[in-house]
C-alpha cells in the first residue's frame, strides 16, 4: 500500500510518519515539498500542486495532518484559513475518488457552539464560533460530497512533547512568576499526538477491510478538564517528576475567558463523545492525565 502524509513535521504529523510506516511505503510530505529532484507538492495552499501530486503518486491513501491552526490569525486572514481548511481537503478527497484511495483528515472540537456540558456526539448539529471553526467545518462538508472513502477524526486540545505546547508554556511560567492566571471556563481533553496517531493506524486498518465504517468519529483521552485543570495538574506533576525544578508559581488562579482578549472566541464546552469510535474500531481510550503524565516525564 502506498501513503501520501501531509504535514510531516507537525505535532501530529511526526508521530503519524511513525505509526502508518508499518502499513505501507509512506510518502511524507510537508509545505516544503520533497526532497531535491522530486516534484511534489505538500503546500495545502498550492491546490493545483496538491493534485498534481496525488495524479503522480497514485496512493491507496492519504493522511492530511496538515491545517491553519493559528485559530487567531486565521480571524485575520480568513481567506488563507479557508484555503487551507476548507479548499485543500475538497482537492485531496477529489484526486482520492479519482485514483480509488482512502481519505484520513483531522478536524476539531471548534466545530460546536460550546453551549452546555454535555460531550458533543457526531450527530450534534455544528455551529463555530471562529473562522478556524468554520473553515475546519466547511472542509468537512467538502469531503464527504467528494470522497465517500472518508475517515474524519475530531479531535480536541492536541499537544505532543515535539514543538510548543500548552504544559510546556505553563512550566515555564510557574519558573517565572510567583502566581499564574488560567482560564476555567473552557471543559476539553487534553489529547496526545501519539494517541491520535495510533488510533488512526488502527482505524485505518479496519477501513480498509471494512469500507462501511467511513466516516466521522470524534476521537479525544477519557475525561475532561479545564485549562486551570490541566495547568494544575502538570505544575504538580512536575514537581513529582522533577522536584529541583525551580518553581516559583505558589498560586493559579482561576479566571473567565473574558480576562484574556483573544480575537477568536473559544467554545466553552470542547467535550468530545468517543462512544462511536470507541464501539466501531474495539478501542479503550485511555484518561487524559496519562498521556500528559508520559509528555512530561519525556520533557522534564
């Protein structure tokens, strides 16, 4: 089987190119393209290059890790946003119909209004509240008119311990400051790049085997938390982990959304029912503090 990866050097992509390379000979790709001598195009911006590249490489499937996910830049440049979310996944699901491959694509709890605290099932009606949302939203819909071979994954609140990340940020304010504002409005599961790529290759697997299952499943860890929630428990954790890490940080202190003046407003609710993909594909997810508990014992 030959696999066409986008976004490469992402959180998400990193891990994928290690969790599909059992299942095939994987072509990753990032915006940069490939390497010297080959014409093949990763930039979800380029569309007409996008296809190209499928029409070259004819893969039985292709994995789009990659996004505009600067949810408050995207307020700013919503055309880019929708070139990148909404445009570019319709051109891999076309040139996917066309060759007869698998279509893998990641989307997000900003799909949702955030009301309520009930987790947010695939049959809930969505209604975003951002660009990021909308466009992430739009390419949805894009997908499942071009490409019935489909797997879309929602997923919520993705860190990995390559690149930046929200524990990574907090750590190095708690060694910076004596008291730290968190919101605590805002209810998600912190969800782990590897989780999510382990779970796409065995998805995928089934897939393929089962072409019934396409469709949309929204995949997080088990339970939630609020960001004050997630903020707290990995200043305590790595202060387990690690106790001559220099943290200074003796109080967090719980704040409304309101306090931070982002340019795209956040739902509040970004719980995510796992129930279908959970009963579809035979899986257990695993509760958030695990994989979190894992990133910082890689990081500390």
């Amino acid at each position: 089987m030959k696999i066409l990866l986008l976004g490469k050097n992402g959180q998400l992509g990193w891990e994928l190119q290690r969790s599909l390379a059992p299942l095939g000979e994987l072509v990753a790709l990032d915006r940069h393209g490939a390497a010297p001598g080959q014409i093949l195009c990763g930039d979800l911006a380029d569309l007409e290059g996008l296809a190209q590249t499928v029409r070259q490489l004819r893969p039985d499937l292709i994995v789009n890790a990659a996004a505009h996910t600067a949810v408050d830049k995207a307020e700013s440049e919503p055309e880019l946003a929708h070139t990148l979310n909404a445009l570019a996944p319709e051109v891999l699901a076309r040139e996917a119909q066309a060759c007869g491959a698998w279509l893998v694509h990641y989307s997000t709890d900003y799909v949702f209004d955030g009301l309520g605290s009930q987790p947010w099932t695939e049959a809930d009606q969505p209604a975003p509240l951002n660009v990021y949302g909308q466009t992430k939203l739009e390419g949805e819909l894009r997908i499942q008119a071009a490409c019935p071979n489909h797997l879309i994954l929602r997923a919520s609140w993705v860190y990995a311990a390559r690149g930046g990340n929200f524990a990574k940020t907090m750590l190095r304010l708690a060694q910076e400051r004596e008291r730290l504002s968190v919101v605590a409005d805002q209810w998600g599961a912190p969800t782990g790049a590897e989780l999510l790529a382990d779970v796409t290759a065995h998805a995928i697997r089934q897939a393929l085997r089962q072409p019934e299952v396409a469709g949309i499943y929204h995949l997080a860890a088990g339970g939630a938390t609020s960001w004050h929630g997630y903020a707290s428990h990995v200043i305590a954790r790595a202060r387990e982990i690690k106790p001559e890490l220099a943290l200074k940080a003796s109080h967090i202190d719980p704040v409304p959304s309101s306090a931070f003046h982002a340019a795209a407003k956040r739902p509040q609710n970004s719980r995510l029912d796992t129930a279908k993909l959970q009963a579809t594909f035979g899986l257990s997810l695993p509760p958030w503090q695990q994989g979190v508990d894992r990133m910082l014992a890689e990081i500390l």
